[in-house]
C-alpha cells in the first residue's frame, strides 16, 4: 500500500488559495479517480476538486472554513500497491554502484547529524516510523515539538495516525504548566478579550431574532451573498459614484438581429442574443477611452493593456456573479456570441472556474432582462465604471429627415453609466457613454455573419 497526497490544483493565474468549504467523502471511504473529494470557494464561485486515483481517504488536513494554499496537500489517499518501491529501488542500486564509498560514508554521516539535531530533546530521540501529515508537521515545528515528543501523542486518526486535533490539544496540555504561575496576570486581561470579542455578535444577531414575528422567517444569507455585500459597502465607501445617462436608438440592431438571427443559429449553433453586441460596442468605447479602463490601487492609476470585460450575470437562486470575457476587444461578433453564451450558460450551472471571474477590467450589467428602464449599478472595485443596459423599448419618437420631422415607433432603450469620480470626471464618462451610443446607432443593417 502507498500514500497519494491529494493537493489543491493550480486554478488560474491569479488565483492563490482559496476557502474548503465542505468535504464531499469521509475518513474510510473508498474514492474512484476523477471523483470530487471537497468543495472549495474562491471569490464567488465553488468547485468541486477530484481524486487523481483511485484508493481510500485515509486522512483529512484541514476543517471545513479553513485557508488553503495552491498546491498545499489537503488530504491523504491509501492506494493499492506501492507505485515508487520498483522504480526507486532500481536507480539506488545504480546509484550505489557508481558513486565512492567515501562519498556514501560522507553522506551517511551527514543524514545521522541531521537526524540528531532535528529529533534531540531533554526525552532524546523518537522511537517509532509514524507517518505524519505535512499539516502536523508544521505544527510541531512552529510549536517546537521534537519526533521524541511526536512519536508520544495518541492518535486519533486513521491507523492511530495524529490528527490536527490531537497535536492542538498536546500543545495545550504542554503548555498549560508553564502559564500556571503567570496565571494571576492573564487571566485579568482574558475575561476581557473573552467577552469582548462575542458581545457584538451577540448583539448583531438578537435584533433579527426579535424582529421574527408570527408567520415570518429569518434566514441566513448565503456565502456568496455574504461576499456580494460585503464588495458592495466597500465599494460604496470607496468610490465617489456618479451617474450619466443616455438614450440610444436601437431600432437598426433589432431589425438586423430579427432578421438575422435564425441563419446566425443555422450556421453557428449558437443564439444570437442582444448582449454579444452591446459587449463589442462597449469593447470599442473602452478602445477609444483607455482611461476608462483602468483600475485605482492607493493613490496610484492603473492602466490596463487588456481589455477585460465583466458580465453580471443572475444566478437561479438570486445572486450575481461575474464571469470575465477576456480580451473582449479581440473577438469577432461570432467569438464573442460563442464566449457570451457558454459564460452565461456556466453560470446557471454553477461550471465556472475560480480564474473566470478575475481580471476584469470594466463590467456590464444587463438590468433591461428584469425590465428595468435603467439603474444606477454599483462599480466592481477596483475598477472605475459600470454600465447598465436598459430594456429595450417600442416608443414614439420624433424622426429627423432630409424632407422634414415626423413621429414614427422606434426600439429604444437606456445606457446608465456609473464611474468613480475620484479619477473619471464627467466629460470623460459622458463621452464614454456617447461613444457607446454612437457605436449602437450606427449599426449596419446590411452586416453579413
């Protein structure tokens, strides 16, 4: 039998750890390759991380809610058959032919002088080959616990092997001696910490329990909604918000697309909705106006290279996510219609992954599709501008003519922009929504696919 460490896989660029968020298979379970073992959270999206092989979960590393590091091992698999025994036993004896027995003598004396300054203490050396999780490891080296002492606690895990659990709890008894005649200074300040640190909560929670009346029901929000709320006061209290709004005219888009889009399905599988042409119209304006597409860190302007364009996106059970298009300015109508369509589609399907909802450069927010005029929509820290389409709607306007004005029925609909005033003025994030217009208005009713 041979140890699998399970290791938490590399999600994206610029993604470092993220949050285990539930265990999917017990201590004792048998796991088959590629099936999910635990849950984990990064941002706002959860994923499922799969077992490499197949074998038995012997030992968990971390608790639900805990940090974990790209790469750290959070779980140990007992597989069948020792996969490195035949191979490592080859390359030794090679090694051993050809390699001077001074040279081994050397490095024998070397290994030893290690291993006696790593495990000497007052109770001398460890007795036993206990394997020990490089979780429990760690917290013996910071605690400066020896393998004497190591090879001393009783385990609890799997095997008798020594659980996080374990090592915290004989760190406490171990400790608890030394703290003994300090006792009449610490337990001054403790009572006070102690009890400071729960009053808020407490205090938190007891409004929303008392204002549940007869037929009503208190509900905790979720994670994510959680996380949404928390970016959402941040960013309020971060940027100086203000707003621009523009009517746009978009009678010629929505007779192309009506006219269109059944040869677009024909030829490309895919859906021809109003959202891939609003992206690549904002893409343009975000062309024209760099300065729009930067982020603020400090007291510092960033300007991006990329154009990176979030798309909220409304989830079945209430919340938003934002998955990114990247590169939005490089896509073709028909790219960016395919990447639009399987963002939005993974979204309701919770599919996303951790590196598809970072790097975002400017966002946009659809709020016509609830049937909202226009909204006022919150920036997406630490960018400096959003923008909310509108519903598009039949209404009566004045059209302007080489043979005179007249009234006639025409599709149009609301562009609200919001930036941060802090680093975008109103001329800028005016004509930044003009030009968007502009783009939309101007749409060529003879475009071919």
């Amino acid at each position: 039998m041979s140890k699998f460490e399970l290791k938490l896989p590399r999600m994206g660029e610029s993604v470092a750890e993220a949050t285990l968020t539930s265990w999917l298979k017990e201590v004792g379970d048998t796991i088959e390759m590629d099936e999910a073992v635990f849950e984990i959270a990064t941002d706002k999206v959860d994923s499922e991380v799969p077992s490499e092989v197949d074998g038995v979960l012997v030992e968990k590393l971390f608790n639900e809610d805990d940090v974990v590091k790209v790469g750290e091992t959070v779980a140990i698999i007992e597989v069948e058959g020792d996969m490195d025994d035949s191979s490592d036993s080859g390359s030794v004896e090679e090694e051993t032919v050809e390699v001077p027995s001074e040279v081994v003598e050397d490095i024998a004396q070397t290994v030893e002088s290690a291993k006696v300054t790593a495990a000497s203490t007052k109770l001398g050396q460890g007795s036993t080959d206990r394997f020990y999780s490089p979780l429990v490891k760690n917290i013996a080296k910071q605690e400066g616990i020896s393998l004497s002492e190591l090879d001393t606690i009783e385990g609890t895990g799997m095997e008798g092997r020594v659980t996080k659990s374990d090592i915290l709890a004989f760190v406490d008894s171990r400790n608890s001696p030394v703290t003994e005649p300090l006792a009449p200074k610490v337990e001054k300040p403790q009572p006070q910490v102690v009890q400071s640190i729960p009053e808020p909560k407490v205090e938190k929670q007891a409004p929303v329990q008392v204002a549940a009346a007869s037929g009503e029901e208190v509900m905790e929000m979720s994670r994510m909604g959680k996380l949404i709320a928390k970016h959402m006061i941040e960013s309020v209290s971060t940027s100086a918000h203000v707003q621009s709004f523009i009517e746009v005219d978009v009678t010629n888009i929505v007779n192309w697309r009506n006219k269109i889009k059944d040869a677009f399905y024909a030829s490309e599988g895919e859906k021809l909705t109003f959202t891939p042409i609003f992206m690549e119209a904002v893409a343009k304006a975000l062309k024209k106006y760099p300065m729009m597409n930067i982020s603020v860190e400090g007291e510092s302007v960033i300007k991006k290279k990329n154009i990176n364009i979030g798309m909220a996106a409304a989830l079945p059970d209430g919340n938003l996510i934002v998955p990114v298009i990247k590169n939005a300015d490089q896509l073709n109508l028909v790219g960016m219609t395919k990447v639009v369509n399987d963002l939005a589609d993974r979204s309701r399907k919770n599919q996303l992954k951790p590196d598809e909802v970072q790097g975002g450069t400017y966002t946009v927010t659809n709020v016509g599709t609830f049937g909202s005029v226009f909204g006022t929509p919150i920036i997406n820290q630490p960018q400096v501008g959003i923008l909310a389409l509108g519903a598009i709607r039949k209404i009566p306007a004045v059209i302007e003519t080489s043979e005179g004005d007249f009234i006639g029925v025409r599709s149009k609909m609301y562009l609200s922009h919001s930036y941060d005033h802090r680093v975008v003025n109103g001329a800028l994030g005016s004509m930044f929504a003009k030009a968007v217009a502009d783009y939309l208005e101007a749409w060529d009713v003879n475009r071919e696919i």
